[in-house]
C-alpha cells in the first residue's frame, strides 16, 4: 500500500517535471524568432499548413492525446465518429510540405515534439502518416 502511494507520488512528480520542462520549452520557442538563440534545447515544431486547430493550440499542446486516445476507444468500442477530433483531420493539416508526412522526419510535427518528450507512438503502424491525396498520388507513380 505505502510502497503503492510512492509510486503514484514518483510518477506525478515526473509528469510534472516533464510538464513544466516542455512547458517552459514551448514559451521559449513561441518567444524567441525562427532562428532562436536556444535551438536545439526546445522541440522545433513545424508550422500548419494553414486553417485553425480543432481546439485552441495551447490547449492541443497539453491535451491532444486525450482527444485522439478517448475517440479512438469510442470509435473502436462504441462505433462513435464525430469527425471533430479525427487523425485524418490532425494529418491532412499538420503533414510537413516538405516531406508531405507528420513523422517521417525528425523534425515533422508529430515526431518533433514526441522525441524531444521521449513519447513512442504506435498509431501509424494502422493510419496513414500523410494525407489521403498525397498517399494516392504517390501509389500510382511510376
Ligand atoms: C491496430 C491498428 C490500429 C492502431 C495501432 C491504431 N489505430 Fe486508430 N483506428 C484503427 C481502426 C481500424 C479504426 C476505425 C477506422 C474507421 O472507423 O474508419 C481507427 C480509428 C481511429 C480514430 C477515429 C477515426 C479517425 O480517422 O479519426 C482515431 C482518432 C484513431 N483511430 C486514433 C488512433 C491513435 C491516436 C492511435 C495511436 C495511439 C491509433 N489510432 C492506433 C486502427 C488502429
Ligand atoms: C484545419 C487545420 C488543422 C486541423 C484539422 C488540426 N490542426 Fe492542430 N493546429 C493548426 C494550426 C493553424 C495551429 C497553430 C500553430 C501553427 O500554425 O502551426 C495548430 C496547433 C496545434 C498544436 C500546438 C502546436 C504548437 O506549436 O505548440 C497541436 C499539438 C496540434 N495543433 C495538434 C493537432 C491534432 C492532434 C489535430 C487532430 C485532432 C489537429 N491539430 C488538427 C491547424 C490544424
Ligand atoms: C507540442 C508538442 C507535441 C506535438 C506537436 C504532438 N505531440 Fe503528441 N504528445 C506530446 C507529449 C509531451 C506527450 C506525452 C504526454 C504524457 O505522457 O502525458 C504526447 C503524447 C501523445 C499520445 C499518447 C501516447 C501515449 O502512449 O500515451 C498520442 C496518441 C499523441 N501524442 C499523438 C500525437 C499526434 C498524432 C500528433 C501529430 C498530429 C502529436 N501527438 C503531436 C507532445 C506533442
């Protein structure tokens, strides 16, 4: 039981810690230019290409995995599709245009922020990592 309670207590202080690390990290970028003085200290992420996030982006920064994780249980468990909060959605406006991919290089958006926070996902073993046009053209070239 006690050694339980510690256990909690280490990994609330390390979600705290990496909280406020990224946290803090994030303010530095969105504060200093795109060739900020600390590159390399704090993830670069790369821009959208265009459009307004589903949710505010300061509140995606700290909750995009609830949204993504819960409606992948609703959608898995319940047949629930909103489309609000879908990954197509995340994909078609935040894939780099230069490698047209969310994780294929390291600094692509989803995979700029998850190395630089140690964060190992599995989802696009299943969904597509780019948009559904752009993997269509791709297929039928030569
Ligand atoms: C084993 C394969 C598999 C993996 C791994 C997987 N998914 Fe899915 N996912 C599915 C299938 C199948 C559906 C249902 C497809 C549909 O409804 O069109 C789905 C649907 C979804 C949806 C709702 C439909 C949409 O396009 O938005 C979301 C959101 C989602 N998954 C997120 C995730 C996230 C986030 C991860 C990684 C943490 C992930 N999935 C990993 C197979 C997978
Ligand atoms: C219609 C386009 C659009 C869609 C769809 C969209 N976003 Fe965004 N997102 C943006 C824009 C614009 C910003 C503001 C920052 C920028 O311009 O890159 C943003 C910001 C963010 C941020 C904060 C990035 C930072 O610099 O700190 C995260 C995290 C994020 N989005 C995740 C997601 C996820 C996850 C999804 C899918 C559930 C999604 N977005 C869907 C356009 C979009
Ligand atoms: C602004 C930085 C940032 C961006 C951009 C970002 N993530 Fe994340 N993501 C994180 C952090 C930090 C965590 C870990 C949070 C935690 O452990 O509580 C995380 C966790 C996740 C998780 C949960 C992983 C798990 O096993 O618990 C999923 C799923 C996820 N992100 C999906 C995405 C997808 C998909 C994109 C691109 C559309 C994306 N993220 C873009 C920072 C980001």
């Amino acid at each position: 039981m006690l050694r339980r309670t510690w256990f909690s207590f280490v990994r609330l202080c390390l979600a705290l810690t990496v909280g406020l690390v990224l946290g803090a990290g994030l303010t530095a970028v969105a504060q200093t230019s795109p060739a900020g003085a600390s590159q390399g200290l704090q993830p670069m992420i790369e821009k959208a290409r265009g459009g307004q996030c589903v949710e505010e982006p300061a509140f995606m920064r700290r909750n995009h995995m609830k949204l993504l994780i819960h409606q992948r249980d609703d959608t898995l468990r319940g047949g629930i599709r909103t489309g609000k909060h879908s990954l197509k959605a995340c994909i078609t406006c935040h894939a780099s245009q230069t490698s047209q991919s969310v994780n294929a290089e390291p600094g692509n958006f989803c995979q700029s922020c998850h190395s630089y926070a140690a964060v190992k996902i599995d989802c696009f073993q299943c969904h597509a990592n780019q948009p559904a046009g752009i993997v269509a053209q791709q297929q039928v070239k030569p």
